[in-house]
C-alpha cells in the first residue's frame, strides 16, 4: 500500500489552546483590574480636591499651592500612612481593607452613591448597613407604619437601623438628617450630640450598650464590620473606650427608658425586643408608653413626623 503526501503531513494538536485560553483570561482579568485601580486613584484624587480645610475642621493656610486637600491631611485624617495613600492615588498594587475605605469615604465626605462607588471601584462590600436593606421585606415595612404612633425599629445585633417607621426618626431628633452609613445605635449614643441630649441616663444607657455589644461580637469576633465598628468609636469617643475596656458583657433585655423629646417633651417608654431571625440578631424593638401622658406625647410626636413628611 502506498502512501500519499497528504498521508505523511502531520497533525496539528491542540493541547497548548486550554492554557492559552487560561492565560489570556487571567491577562484580562488583570487588565480589569489595573483599570479599576486606575479609576479609584482619580475617583479618589476628584474627590479630595474638591473639599476645603475647613469642611474638615483644618485651618485654610496662607501656602496651598493646589485645591482641596494635601494628601497628607487626608492620610491623617483616615488614620493610614501618607505613603501608603500616596500610592492608593497612584495606583499602586496595594491592598485596601473595608475599614480603611470606611474611612477614606467619610473624610472625603462622600455621598450614598459616591460611598458605593468607591467601594465598587475597590472590589470590596460595603459591610455598613445601605439606606435600603434587601433583608427588610414589604410586609415588614408594613407592620412598622401599623406600630405608629408607637416608635419602632429593625434592628440587628451589631445596633445598625435597618428600617424604622416615622415616629421613631423623630425620637431623638431627624434620623433621617443622618447619613445611611451613621445609622447605628452605637455611633449615635456616643457620638451624635441630638442623640446625647435626647437620653435622659446616657452614661447608664452607654455602658449597658457596650456590654450587649461586647456580648454580640463573640460570635462575629473576625467579620470585619464589627471590627470596623469597634475601631470607629475607639477613635472617636472616649467615652466608649472606657466603657469597653470594662469588659462587661450583657444580654438583651426588656427595660424602662425615658427620652427628653426636643419636639414633645419628657417621654417614659418601655423597650421591647420581638426577635426575627436569631442566628444573625435581626429583631424589632418596640417603645410603648407607660402612662397617659408619655401615649398622648407619642400621638403628638406621631402627627409632627406626618406633617413633616407632607412637606
């Protein structure tokens, strides 16, 4: 039998195209990479330019050259090292932890939209509760307005408002003045002056709250909004540093609490906790008049949020 020239040409294989493939898509996805790095440095640099001094509470100065902000201002304001940001804005291949991102947005003073942003732009999740949660349903929503004039409130263990219905954004001030990042309980107590006047035995009601917290957090002790929490109110409050170092811990429980309302006056309430889903704390916390007077100034306070949301 004899063979044709067509016979004898070898074949060609094909082994080398699944590793060509692989390495062409790890080459895009760095590419992907390098370009979201890229737009983080100038998303970042966009943003600090356009904040003064004295948005920030730093003297203006007779010798700035460029606007904004200097790097390093920013780096201390966030509490990382001014090389470390230096090369963020560079876009150097470095990482960058959700708690130093939770920083950076609020000493940039970014929005909703541009916090998300930023947090897209570093591939990371925003650990902080959004203005809207996915866990809260309609039907849930819908109980909270049924609760009015009684403030009510979804909550999880780390004291992040989920949802409230209109009379308890008016207990201890506008909640709804604050930003979607800041609603947490613990922020609020310690840091937000309406709050602080609005709790008639804050430093009682603080450190009873430190010690659910120190409670709560022993089974989230390496997630990192928890630790970001912790790290945010031992920078910013004094107060919380030394009720923390107690190292008290606490249930939850059903207790008595009395408010002086800037719109209504003096308010004595009892606290309830209606449990949702245990393994990740969700629960409903109600407040509910224990006389006459606190039930007509809770009616009151009811028609003032209805008006306002009118408006």
């Amino acid at each position: 039998m004899t063979t044709s020239a067509h016979d004898t040409v070898p074949v060609r294989t094909t082994t080398a195209a699944p590793a060509e493939s692989a390495e062409s898509a790890a080459s895009a996805a760095r590419s992907a990479v390098g370009v979201r790095r890229s737009e983080l440095a100038v998303f970042l640099r966009s943003r600090r330019e356009r904040i003064t001094p004295e948005q920030v509470g730093l003297p203006h100065g007779t010798r700035r050259r460029t606007p904004g902000l200097r790097r390093e201002e920013v780096a201390q304001l966030s509490a990382v090292g001014v090389t470390w940001y230096t090369w963020l804005e560079q876009a150097r291949d470095i990482q960058v932890s959700v708690q130093v991102l939770d920083a950076l947005a609020r000493t940039l003073l970014l929005d909703a939209s541009e916090r998300a942003h930023l947090f897209q732009l570093a591939g990371a999740a925003d650990p902080t509760p959004a203005a809207h949660c996915t866990g809260v349903t309609p039907a849930l929503h819908q109980m909270l307005r049924a609760l009015e004039p009684f403030p009510a409130t979804i909550q999880n263990s780390r004291y992040d408002i989920l949802a409230h219905n209109r009379t308890y954004a008016r207990l201890m001030g506008d909640l709804e003045a604050v930003p979607p990042e800041d609603r947490n309980c613990m922020i609020l107590v310690y840091t937000n002056p309406d709050w602080r006047r609005s709790i008639v035995h804050l430093e009682e009601t603080r450190r009873l709250m430190a010690a659910k917290l120190r409670a709560s957090m022993a089974g989230h002790l390496a997630e990192p909004a928890w630790k970001m929490l912790v790290k945010r109110l031992t920078a910013e409050s004094p107060e919380f540093r030394a009720n923390w170092e107690r190292y008290e811990v606490v249930d939850l429980r059903t207790r008595t609490k009395q408010f002086l309302n800037p719109y209504v006056g003096f308010l004595s309430l009892d606290h309830t906790d209606l449990w949702l889903t245990r393994e990740t704390g969700a629960r409903l916390v109600t407040y509910t008049p224990t006389d006459d007077e606190s039930r007509r100034r809770l009616e009151q306070l009811h028609a003032l949020a209805v008006a306002a949301e009118r408006d």
